[in-house]
C-alpha cells in the first residue's frame, strides 16, 4: 500500500546501525586490508517468543470477514502448525483434526492494537507502576518500551478475552521523542523477549503540541511553546544526520582497509538513525491538523517517514495529505474535547479519513478501551453510515485488524485470514459489530489460548492468583 507500510516483517538484526551480529555488544570484522571494522549488535534483546502447541482445527460453517473487506458466508478455515491452511466450503474433516462448529457465529482476524501501555502502566495503577514516560529530558530516543513493560499485566488477560492477539505498547507522550515501542504477542511470558513480536520493526514514539510544551514549559525548560517543539525536533534530527554521516564515513574507510576510529556510540542516535534508514516506524502522537502538516514537512526536510499519527482527532480535515505522504491515522471513535488540540473533534473521523483515501484506524491507548475496539469501530461505522458514507462491515474489519497490522510492518504475518498467514483468529458468538457480541474463542498461532466456555482456557497472570474475581472477565 506504501513503503513503510508494505515492507515484510523487517529483521531486526540490519536495523539502526546496519549490523547483522547475532551476539550481544560489539561485533568485529575485517576491511579489505585486514583492518577492524566496529559495529554494533542493533538487537541485543531479541524475540524469544515461541507459540504455544497447536494442532490441526477445522472451524466450520462460520461468517468469516477476513480483515481485508471480504465477508465470507458458510465458510471453513483450517489450522495447521499454527497457520492459516485453507479457507472454503464443505471440507472434509482432517485425520485427527479438533471440529468447531461455529454455524452462525463470525469469525475476523485477532485484534490488533497499535497504541497500547499495557506493562508500562498495568494494573494496578499505582506509582509504583508508572514507567511509561521518562520526563527527564525532552529527548529520550534511548529509552525502550520494552524495558518497562511487566508481562504479569493483568490486563494483557482481559484483552485476549476481547479478541486481541497483538498490541504495540508504546512509552507516553510526555517528550518529544519518548523512546523506542514493542510489538507483543498477547500471551503469557516469565519474560518480555517471550512476548516480542518476532522481527517486528522497532518503532520511535514522538509526540507533539500541548504535552510536551506544558511538562517542561512548566520547569522553566525547552520546549515550553510549539515553536520550541518544532526547534526540539529539528535539533535531533539534524544531530542524526550528522550522526550517520560520521558511521557510514568510517564503515567506508574501514572498510577500505584505513586505520581509523569508530564514532563514539550513542544510543539516542542509534535509533533516530534507525529512523533516517528506514527501519524504524515512526508512530507520533498528534492531535492538530496544522500541526501533523508540519510534521510531515519537517519529515521531508530530513528524509524520514511518519508511519502512523495517533490520536489524530483532526485527521478527516487532511486525508489527502496523509494519503500523499504514505502516513495513516490511528483514532479513537470518540474521545474528543477534553483539552484545546482535541476540541475540534468529531464522531466521524475514523470514516471521514478512510472515505479520503488515507489509512486510518481505532486503537485504545486505555487498558479499558482495548477490551472494546470491535465496538468501537461499530460506533465509528454507525456514525460514518449516518452521514451516507458507504462503508461496509466488512471493510471496516480493516480498522481493527489489517491495517494495524500494515502500520506495524507485520502484515505479510497477521492481521487477514489468508493461506500462509499465523492464524490468529477470534470466534465471535455474533456479528462482531453487535453490542452483545463476545469473543468465544481466540487463537494466537493456531493454539486455542481463550474460550469462553471452559475457564480452564483461560490466561491468568500469576499477579491475580489468590486475588478477589482471579479468572473472571
């Protein structure tokens, strides 16, 4: 659909340095004259993830939208090793195959969230807990999500009960550049490497208007207007540039065979590199469309992409413009007015942008609103239909699944029911669009790791164990 958004699932081991080591800290070569050339291992804390046992399933005789504007009637998916084998009708039943009828139940693929904080803030909410935003500086690219993000999270449980597979936890949006996201698969992990999406793409967290002006205008510091924002950015960026110049002129000369010394590391610089490269998503929080414009001049000033402006209340007044620069929008259906940059928000943003021929998406950034984003697009499509745009259920299954999915550099993986693809999938007990509908089953790779009716398929984090409500949803 557009380049930052159509690569495969990118290996991390060639992102932001260029490096292609598979052992932690500095990895040597040699030039062509025997000299050492430094470079440095860009995924020191690699997926460990492994999917849990799956067999062979057969669902069948299930309403299937398949997250990429089909609706499929009467229709059968198979599963096996944990893939997507075959769609269709009427099939025979494998040897040793598990059957489960799902005659007027419907199936979409498993929900992905693209801006979550699950881990970084988990429940319960105390002090303790917050480790989302590193406001002790306006610049903090060194910084890693994951390196937050607590994997006994009761809410990671409460949202598989809601049908999501996937979710991209990010740091908050207090700085101009907040750290790097994570991708997780949404199952239990001792560890946070056990939850890593594998060779998903990293991402950069950047934020813009009131919350970075506001937490260090209020110290007395830089960026206290968005005159300074914008400055704050710059700076960096200019400062990457200079950054990558000086590696890529010693990875040449070394390799030529010169005597010559590295540049001194410095991990902010690594990731804004990774940016410059291209192998780092850049997910902005952005409310205002005056300001998401600028940032996408400024994106051109210095040759990056903006992959997703989140939040984006403002978003249906500049579809074109996000379609022009390969840039989605990921919004919530309804959450508006509760500072200035999102008063002029309207209910049908989600369907105005997509109607404008822009990519656009729910997410939650709430721990509450990632147990619902199937009812939250309904509201969205109910209030884009309103208007008399024609948008179909079907379509908008896109809003939840696939196009998250494509803004995350994991969409050759998940987000559609397709021959090949991880089967990630949720039986909903009706159609999904329905205030009343549920999700009955929800698998992750193939393996059944939620069903409703028997709670011993059920995630329980070892926080809630002896807990007042452990298991219950």
């Amino acid at each position: 659909m557009f380049k930052s958004l159509d690569m495969p699932s990118v290996s991390i081991a060639v992102l932001a340095l260029g490096l292609a080591s598979c052992s932690p800290g500095t990895d040597t070569g040699s030039g062509s004259g025997g000299a050492t050339v430094v470079r440095y291992n860009a995924n020191p804390f690699p997926s460990t993830y492994e999917p849990f046992d799956s067999g062979v399933i057969l669902i069948r005789d299930a309403t299937v939208f398949d997250g990429i504007g089909g609706r499929l009637e009467s229709t059968d998916v198979l599963i096996e090793g944990g893939r997507i084998a075959r769609i269709g009708q009427d099939m025979n039943v494998p040897e040793g195959a598990s059957v489960i009828d799902a005659a007027g139940r419907f199936i979409t693929p498993g929900v992905v969230d693209i801006h979550s904080h699950l881990g970084v803030y988990p429940s319960p909410a105390v002090n303790a807990h917050s480790d989302g935003n590193e406001i002790t500086s306006p610049v903090t690219a060194e910084v890693w999500a994951e390196h937050g993000v607590w994997p006994q999270d009761p809410g990671f449980d409460t949202a598989l009960a809601s049908g999501v597979t996937t979710l991209h936890v990010l740091p908050g949006s207090a700085n101009l550049f907040g750290g790097r996201g994570v991708t997780l698969r949404n199952t239990p992990s001792r560890t946070v490497q056990g939850m890593k999406f594998p060779n998903a793409p990293y991402t950069l967290k950047m934020a813009c208007g009131e919350n970075p002006k506001r937490v260090y205008g209020n110290q007395g510091r830089a960026p206290g207007s968005r005159m300074g924002n914008v400055a704050g950015y710059r700076e960096a960026w200019s400062r990457a540039v200079e950054y990558r110049r000086s590696w890529r002129d010693y990875w040449e000369a070394a390799e030529n065979g010169e005597d010559t010394d590295p540049p001194a590391r410095n991990l902010e610089l690594d990731t804004l590199m990774g940016v410059l490269d291209g192998e780092i998503l850049v997910q902005m929080h952005c409310y205002r469309a005056d300001e998401m414009a600028q940032i996408l001049d400024m994106a051109k000033e210095f040759g990056y992409q903006v992959t997703t402006f989140h939040h984006a209340v403002e978003a249906y007044k500049i579809p074109d413009l996000l379609a022009a620069a390969n840039t989605c929008a990921a919004v919530w259906a309804d959450w508006g007015g509760f500072k200035m940059e999102a008063y002029d928000s309207i209910r049908e943003n989600l369907p105005l942008t997509h109607a404008g021929g822009a990519c656009a998406m729910i997410h939650s950034d709430s721990d509450l609103g990632i147990q619902r984003l199937n009812h939250e697009v309904a509201k969205a499509l109910s209030d884009g239909q309103r208007m008399g745009l024609e948008i179909t259920r079907a379509e908008a299954v896109s809003w939840f699944t696939a196009n998250p999915a494509r803004a995350l550099g994991i969409f050759e993986e998940t987000g559609s029911i397709e021959i090949g693809k991880r089967a990630d999938l949720v039986v909903w007990s009706a159609n999904p669009f329905s205030s009343y509908s549920l999700a009955d089953n929800v698998f992750i790779d193939g393996a059944l790791m939620y069903d409703r009716a028997d709670p011993e398929r059920r995630t329980i984090r070892d926080f809630m164990l002896g807990q007042p409500g452990e298991g219950d949803y």
